[in-house]
C-alpha cells in the first residue's frame, strides 16, 4: 500500500461515523460511473423487482427467526 494511502486511511479511520459516511459518499462520486443516484437507482430498481416478485408469489420467503438461527450456525 503506498504511504500516502495508508496515511489517508489511518485519518479517515479517525473520523466520526458520519463524516466517514460523508467521505465514503464523495469518494464513490469521484470515481467513473460511481454516482450515488446511479447506485440508488439502482437499488431502487432491484428492491422493486424484489417486490413484484413477492407480491406474485414467484420468490420464496424464509422466517426471520430461522434467517438469524442460519446465520448464528453458519458464524460458529
């Protein structure tokens, strides 16, 4: 990792929450194709298929309860 990169980042690690959420947002912005909106669009796009899907019976739903005890088995 170049010197300057790590220094960057040990300041950043630094920050508060949300100013690190803020500086996460503008980096994601500097790079080609990386928009926010683009992303949210995105996402919004996928959430609202999801949803269709839902709504007409062709995804497959799983307890939350047993989501969590997977989960907790598959850390272990």
């Amino acid at each position: 990792m170049h010197a300057l990169l790590a220094e960057v980042e040990k300041q950043a690690r630094a920050l508060p929450p949300e100013e690190r959420a803020r500086l996460a947002e503008l980096l994601l912005e500097s790079l080609p194709g990386g928009s926010l909106s683009v992303l949210e669009a995105e996402w919004q796009s996928e959430i609202e298929k999801r949803v269709a899907a839902y709504e007409a019976g062709q995804s497959m739903t799983v307890p939350g309860d047993e989501v969590f005890a997977e989960a907790q088995r598959i850390a272990r």
